[in-house]
C-alpha cells in the first residue's frame, strides 16, 4: 500500500531524471523508501533494513510513530502558521523546555536547519559584542574535521578542506585548531605523554591573533560526522577556561550529540561545562519535522536587549520555530521523557561498547570509540601505521552489512582516503539483542575483507576472542 502503485523501475527514471540529491546517490542508485517502523525501514521491494545510523543521526525515538503524526496533524488543523511577530502555545512551551533541558537559564531563538542555527549563533555572538562595545571581537575557532553546516558561515567553520573548496569565498573570520584526536595525536603524544595541548592551543592561537579580536569558539562536544572523535575527559573545561580568560564565548554544536544521544541530555553534560550559546537541530524533532534552535545563556541576552540589541537584531527566519514543528518537538521531547529514553540510550550504548570491543584485535580494527549510544570504529590497513582503509574496504563492509539488512554509517574526513570511520548511531528503541546482532554482523562483514600483509583475516583465526 505505501507504494500508491507506483512502479520501483518509473520512480527510479524519474529520480534519475528530475531529483538533484544533496549527497551522490550510491552507485547502485538509492534505496526508494517507503515507511519505516522504529529501526527498520522498508524499500519499495519490501525489502527490511536495519537503521543503525539513525537516517542521518537523527530518528532518535524511530520511525512510524503515530503520536507525532497526531500531533502534528492537530497542530495543522488549529493553526498551521504564525507570523515569527506573534507567538503560540507550541512554541512558548517548547523554549521552556528547551532551557529546563538545558539546566535552565536560557533564551532560545528557532529556526529549522543546523546550519542556520549555528549562522543564527555567529549573528548574535557578533553583534553581541557590538552591543556591549567590543566590535572588533567577529573571529570564530573551531576544529579541523569538525562539521557545522552548509551555509556560508557554518560551512568556513567546518574544517574539512574538500567541503569548502568549490565555493570559496565563504564567510570571514573563521580558524580552525588541531582536533583532540588521541588516535592520530595532532601534537605526536601518547597517553602518558599529552598534555592536553589540542585544548592550550586555544589559549596560543587566541594570543597570536588578538584576543581582543576573538567572538568565540564553536565546537562539538565530541566530532560525530568528522569521525567520531572524542575528546580527553577534561578538554571542553579547560577550552571554556580558556575562553572565559579572553573573553570569547563558547558555542556548543549539539545539533548530534543533544537529547540523548549522548546518554546524557546533551553532550557537553558529559563533560561539567555550561556553554554560552547551544546550538540543536536533528533530534529535536526526532527528524519528524524541520527544526533547530539557537540557545542563548540569560545573561548574555539580558546584556544584548538592554544595550538596545533587540531593536536592531537584524535576523528573519520565516518558517522557523513555526507551530507545527514545535508542536512535534515537544511530543518528541515528551515520549523521550515518559519512556526514559536518555537513560535507556545510555545502557544501550555501554551494551554497544562492550560488544564492540570484542572487535578490537581485529587486524582491520585500529581504534573503537564511543561516546553514549553512538559509536565510530576506525579502519586502518595496517595497525602500525594506521594507514587509514581504502574507500574500497570500507564500500565492501558497508555493502556486505547491507546485504544483510543493516544499514551503517561512514564517517571522518573528506580528504580522500580519510572517510574510514564505521559509525552507528541507532534509534534509542533499539533492543540490546539488536546491538548484538549489529555487531556480529559488523564482525561477518569485517570477517569477508581480503587478506592483508600475509595475516589470514576470518572468523576461523580467533580474532573474535
Ligand atoms: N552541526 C552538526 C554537528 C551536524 O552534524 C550538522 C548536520 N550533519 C549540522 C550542524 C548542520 O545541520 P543541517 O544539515 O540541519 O543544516
């Protein structure tokens, strides 16, 4: 019935013909899907696949939830639209919410793409600094690998070359530091030896530029689609002390990391700092409706309305924080209250980790790291030196778990040869049998790569154990 009678072979003409995709379909062509039911989707052949990345990090509750639906079709049928001059019930309740999941004390502007959430953070740390008459303070760091968006601005705060390189000039001001990439230690240190210097860099970088001409820095709690990078334990603190030293304010990008994904309510909780601005967008929704929001500590906006900000805040965002959406994220953020789903997020990703690291001594495996319910397991050619798998490798391990009906990720940095991190990032419905059944998969498809530098790879060799 989800078909409507259309022919799998015309759709595929027509997409072919008439469809410009964000990303290049799969050589194959792309899935034609057709409904989805909490991890799993279904294909016009009805064929069943196992979402293990969440459609792009962000089904976090599951597909086919008819409770969202409801709400978003009362929302319609009350008052499908607002003018952004007035307000409604949805969107009042929403940035209440918001700032309670927060910790309280912030004030949250909507729009309805990460991107724009993070353009929308740049525009208010900017004139933000106007207002309070440190105008020369416009420079944004962020981190080599990082993600941040497509637009202008949030694609120069991205810092991975090949993203940017066709449509340059983007937006000014933008630097980028060495990520807190312990696997391949921009700084050449090990465990023993770091000094956390991918954190003091901060400290360097805003001396050598002018702190005086530093708004912020902008990061992840932990880089998810640069390759799941997680930082020490102690970095988000000592950036925040550092920005706090020179005056800079700290962005947070939870638009992957917040509500649960982490298996705390947003990432940077993990991690005892509170950021001036949060940015979300993704799992606000569940990916239900088209949303994100820009969250400014109380403080900071008090300093901006009261110099006058607010009468010249020139920001417009037509359908953002519309009703209908907000209307969808506070279901979302209700069934993730009522069935506990952070939590559950939580045990299921320490179930994940554990799974995963029976992975570990495999001779493709060179590093696993996790953070919540979402994992990235890097693949090298050769442990020693952890030169990174072709993309030949990883097509071959993503099409062998697709041809057993799990759906993978693949992530790190578009720099050819550096998108070798497998991740997965389930719905928390997932069940803890479907983790293991996730990883034994992985290890059957790891288990088919050919062999290399004379070591026999299989599941025969005992790698498993
Ligand atoms: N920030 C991060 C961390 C992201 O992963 C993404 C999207 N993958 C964005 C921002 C941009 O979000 P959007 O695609 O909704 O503009």
């Amino acid at each position: 019935a989800a078909t409507q009678g259309h022919s799998k072979q015309r759709m595929l003409e027509k997409d072919r013909k008439y469809v410009w995709h964000h990303m290049s379909p799969h050589n194959e062509g792309p899935m034609i899907i057709v409904s989805g039911e909490g991890c799993w989707l279904t294909d016009m052949d009805g064929n069943r696949y196992y979402d293990a990345i969440s459609g792009l990090w962000c089904v976090n509750i599951g597909y086919g939830r008819k409770e969202m639906a409801k709400a978003a079709a009362e929302q319609m049928d009350n008052v499908a639209y607002v003018p952004m001059t007035q307000a409604h019930i949805p969107g009042i309740e929403l940035a209440e919410r918001i700032s309670e999941w927060l910790g309280g004390g912030y004030r949250i502007l909507f729009s309805n793409s990460g991107s724009e959430a993070n353009e929308a953070a740049f525009k208010i740390a900017r004139q933000y600094f106007n207002q309070i008459g440190q105008p020369e303070r416009h420079k944004f760091i962020s981190r080599h690998r990082a993600y941040h968006g497509s637009s202008m601005g949030a694609l120069a705060a991205t810092g991975q070359a090949q993203r940017k390189m066709r449509y340059e000039p983007l937006g000014t001001g933008f630097l980028h530091v060495p990520p807190p990439y312990c696997y391949r230690c921009p700084f050449g240190q090990n465990k023993d030896s770091c000094r956390m210097e991918c954190a003091e860099i901060y400290d360097q970088v805003m001396e050598w530029e002018g702190a005086q001409t530093v708004a912020g820095v902008i990061l992840e709690p932990v880089i998810t689609g640069g390759g799941m990078i997680v930082p020490p334990q102690d970095y988000m603190k000592r950036v925040k002390e550092i920005c706090d030293k020179h005056g800079a304010l700290l962005i947070v990008d939870e638009v992957i990391c917040g509500y649960g994904r982490s298996g705390r309510r947003f990432g940077h909780h993990n991690f005892g700092v509170q950021p001036d601005i949060v940015t979300m967008a993704k799992g606000l929704t569940s990916a239900y409706s088209p949303l994100s929001a820009t969250a400014v500590r109380e403080d900071l906006y008090d300093a901006f309305r009261l110099s006058g900000g607010l009468d010249h805040f020139r920001h417009i965002n037509t359908f953002g924080g519309n009703p209908v959406s907000c209307a969808v994220a506070n279901k979302n953020l209700e069934i993730i209250e009522r069935e506990r789903l952070v939590d559950h997020a939580s045990e299921l990703g320490r179930r994940l980790r554990d799974r995963l690291m029976s992975l570990a001594s495999h001779p493709y495996v060179g590093d696993i790291r996790t953070f919540g319910f979402a994992a990235g397991i890097e693949l090298v050619e050769d442990k020693e030196t952890k030169k990174p798998a072709s993309s030949d490798l990883i097509a071959k391990v993503m099409t062998a778990c697709k041809q057993r009906g799990l759906l993978i990720g693949k992530n790190g940095d578009t720099t050819p040869g550096y998108a070798n991190v497998l991740t997965l990032a389930p719905p928390f419905v997932a069940a803890f049998e479907e983790v293991d059944w996730m990883v034994s998969t992985l290890a059957i498809a790891l288990s088919m790569l050919p062999l290399y530098d004379g070591k026999e790879v299989g599941l025969t060799n005992g790698w498993r154990e």
